[in-house]
C-alpha cells in the first residue's frame, strides 16, 4: 500500500535470534542490496526507524559542506 510516497510494506516475525527479513517490496523501492549497511534509530515514544548508511553519509556531506549563516540569515565567510 502506497500513497504520496509513504508505504505500509506489511509486518515482518522477528526471529529467535532477534532478526526480521525486509518485505521484498521495501528492499525494492529503497534499492537495498545485500551487504548494505543499514543505521537502526530509536525513539521510545515513537518507535524505530531504519535508513541506509549511504543516505545519511550524504546527508552530514552536504551538511559540512553547506555555507554557514549567522543568527540574521547572513552567510558567514570561513
């Protein structure tokens, strides 16, 4: 079930040893391959959350690498 680009893939067992296998359709849509590093983020009030290692990486990229702006919106010279 999709709708603007949110799914509900399903529910997923979780296993003796703690491990759960990713619905074929999520592994799909996110382009995840075997061997690829997933980061596990919690939330107590809001539950679990998983993103590929990739993403996040490029994400504190373009953060680092972004201009930096001061408290009025100015950008500050390095």
């Amino acid at each position: 079930m999709e709708k603007n680009g949110k799914y509900v893939f399903g529910t997923v067992r979780v296993g003796e040893r703690g491990q759960i296998v990713i619905p074929k359709q999520c592994r799909e849509v996110f382009d995840i391959k075997p061997g690829d590093t997933l980061l596990i983020l919690g939330d107590e009030e809001r539950g679990i959350g998983i993103m590929k290692q990739d993403c996040v990486m490029d994400f504190i990229k373009d953060v680092f690498s972004a201009p930096a702006f001061n408290s009025e919106g100015k950008e500050e010279s390095k």
